[in-house]
C-alpha cells in the first residue's frame, strides 16, 4: 500500500557537530523537527551532496502522490518507484510513536553520536522517499516499521543500485521517550531529544497504512 500525505514524520539532523558535514559545500543549519514535503539534504547516486524536496511523486502521477517512504518489500515491484535513482538521507535520528490507550507518545531512535544512513529514491521531477522494512525486533515495541540503515562503507553499493536492505546496524538502534512537541513540525531545537519519563502500557498494534506512520 502507498501512503499519501501522513500526518507525522520527523527527524533530526545537526551539522554543528559535524565537521565532514561543514565541508559539503551546501549551507545547512542543525534541525531537531525535520517535517515532510520540506528540503532535505541527501547524496545523489553519484554521491553528491544535494537538497531535495522530502516528497516524493512519479512524474505520470496526476494528482502528485506525495509520498515520503517506499517499502523495500515491493520497491522492485511498485509502478510508483518504476526508474526511481537511488539516493541516501543523513541523519542523527528519527521520531517514531508509540500508541497505547493513552494516546501516542513520541520516541526518538539514535545509534548515540553517529551519523545514520538512510537508504533512499529519488526522481528529478519531484523529490525524494526514504526506504523502510520491517522494524527490528528491539523497536517493534514502538512501531512495525522502520527507516533501511546503511552501513557507511555500503553507501556507495546501494547508489549503484543493489539491494541492501538488511544491516546489524538496526540491532544497535536505542530509543526513549520524547516530549509531545516535536508533533507540531513548527517547533524546533535541541530540547526535542531531551529524553522523558514514560512506561508503555503494551505493544502497539497499529494498522498497516494508518495516517500517522512515519516510517510505513
């Protein structure tokens, strides 16, 4: 199934602190919130540092589809990622919700201070989608699915078009609990990812597609 438009989707990425970022030669600025349909930096298949929308649509589609993500499970098969070039997102981490009778409670999912790579696509007449699969059996208390990480040294292999959609990175995943305002893609700053007090009442069995899922 493609997800249209969902209503959450977050994630971070700072350059401050990075200085193989500093010298990509494209002005960027620390963002805490990054929402959809907004700018991303990503590399291009020839691993070129460019800003692109995160919104992603095959040039036949009318109305656009506005897509953020791809299923590695069909992405050979799907007519939407038909001739997509391949692409990777730079990130700290992502947000992902954790529902419970309660409601939906934010987590923010890192690998401490390292720089994740997302496997992702990309056309020249929209923008770009971020990859996903299944979520590792350490995240699937919070959510089913999950952004396809790549290791650094495999960044260049899924440029060139080959399949890399499992890595031992996503065992090493952590994730906690974060406030209600990184819901509001408005808001923004380091407090964001300041962890919060929360103790899940149970596993989250959301519906496949359900409006809301960042990484469907």
């Amino acid at each position: 199934m493609l997800q249209t438009r969902p209503m959450c989707g977050r994630y971070v990425l700072t350059v401050n602190n990075r200085p193989e970022l500093k010298t990509l030669g494209i002005e960027v600025r620390d963002r805490f919130n990054i929402a959809p349909q907004t700018e991303v930096l990503v590399l291009d298949e020839t691993e070129t540092p460019v800003l692109k929308p995160w919104d992603y649509s095959p040039s036949w589609a009318d109305p656009a589809m506005h897509l953020i993500n791809a299923r590695s499970e069909t992405l050979r098969q799907k007519p939407a990622f038909r001739g997509a070039k391949r692409c990777v997102f730079l990130a700290d981490g992502w947000y992902e919700w954790h529902r419970d009778h309660r409601g939906k409670t934010p987590y923010y999912h890192h690998l401490g201070q390292e720089l994740l790579y997302f496997a992702g696509i990309y056309n020249e007449t929209s923008g770009c989608a971020i990859v996903t699969r299944e979520a590792h059996d350490n995240l699937q208390f919070v959510h089913h699915r999950q952004p396809v990480l790549l290791e650094s040294r495999a960044v260049p292999h899924w440029l060139e078009g080959h399949d890399l959609f499992a890595s031992a990175i996503s065992h090493q995943v952590e994730c906690y609990p974060v406030s209600q305002a990184v819901n509001s893609p408005g808001n923004d700053g380091p407090s964001l990812i300041d962890p919060r007090q929360y103790q899940p009442t149970s596993s989250p069995t959301p519906a496949l597609g359900e409006s809301g899922d960042l990484f469907d």
